[in-house]
C-alpha cells in the first residue's frame, strides 16, 4: 500500500500537474499514517507466541517450512500456532510471510542490481517463476516492470 502511495507521489512530482505540492503533502501525510498504524499494530500483539512467529518471519523469511520451524522452536503444533496468529492478527501466517517476503523483494528490486533470480532465492522461494507470479498477483506488474518504475 505504502508503495503504490509512493509511486503515485513520484509520478504526482514528475509531473508536476495544477496542485501537485498538495497531493504529495496529503500523500505524504498518509504515508506517516499508515506507518503509525503498522507501529501501533506490532505493539498490539498481546500474545507472546504470536509476537515471537512475527521475529522468526522478519528475520528468516526466506527459509523453507518456515511454520514447522517455528512450530519446533516454540513447542506448539503448527494449527495451534496457525489459529493463534490468525486470531491475533486477523490474517494467516503464511499471508504475513507472503506479505513480508513482497515486501522485501519490492525493496531489493528497487535498491539493488540484484538479477530477479537472486532476488527469488532471496526471498525464499523456490524458483524464479514462483517468485514472478506471486509478484504479479499481488504487485500487479512483473518484477522487471515494478524495477523499471521504481527507477524512473
């Protein structure tokens, strides 16, 4: 969400259009709001479980079977801490991965000249293709498109 924001304040600034100090300032502000609102939701995670799965996805979001790792390292099964995230977040652990993992792959593509494939690697999928598609179902381009944009 926050890119997209970023993207339309980039192109709002390129060009530069009747009022485009205004928009960027308003999307600016929404930028700071959403980023209060990711704050304010990690500090709202009460259940201790939950908030240990959420450390073992930001810092090994591209290891395979991630849950069963998770699962072993914290003593519980993997439906009981599935239904715990899901109660506590009010989205699956495998679309916080996913959403972690895009997320991480956006900021690779944009800072790095990373080939797409390292970049699959990286964020823990199995190949490139995997990687390519799940882009497009949730970016909406392909990787290449996404950096082209980015880079303008």
């Amino acid at each position: 969400k926050v890119e997209t924001i970023l993207e339309e304040m980039l192109a709002e600034f390129s060009e530069k259009k009747p009022g485009y100090v205004e928009f960027i300032r308003a999307d600016f502000i929404r930028v700071l709001l959403s980023a209060m609102r990711e704050i304010h939701a990690a500090s709202r995670i009460r259940d201790e479980k939950v908030r240990r799965m959420t450390e073992f996805v930001e810092r090994d979001y591209a290891e395979k079977d991630l849950l069963r790792k998770v699962s072993h390292a914290l003593g519980y099964s993997e439906s009981y801490l599935s239904a715990a995230f899901k109660n506590e977040l009010g989205t699956t652990f495998s679309a916080f991965l996913c959403e972690t993992r895009m997320r991480v792959g956006c900021h690779l593509l944009s800072d790095t000249s990373l080939s797409v494939e390292e970049i699959a690697e990286r964020c823990g999928y199995a190949d490139v293709r995997s990687f390519r598609n799940k882009f497009i179902q949730i970016m909406g381009m392909t990787p290449i498109k996404y950096r082209k944009s980015v880079r303008k």
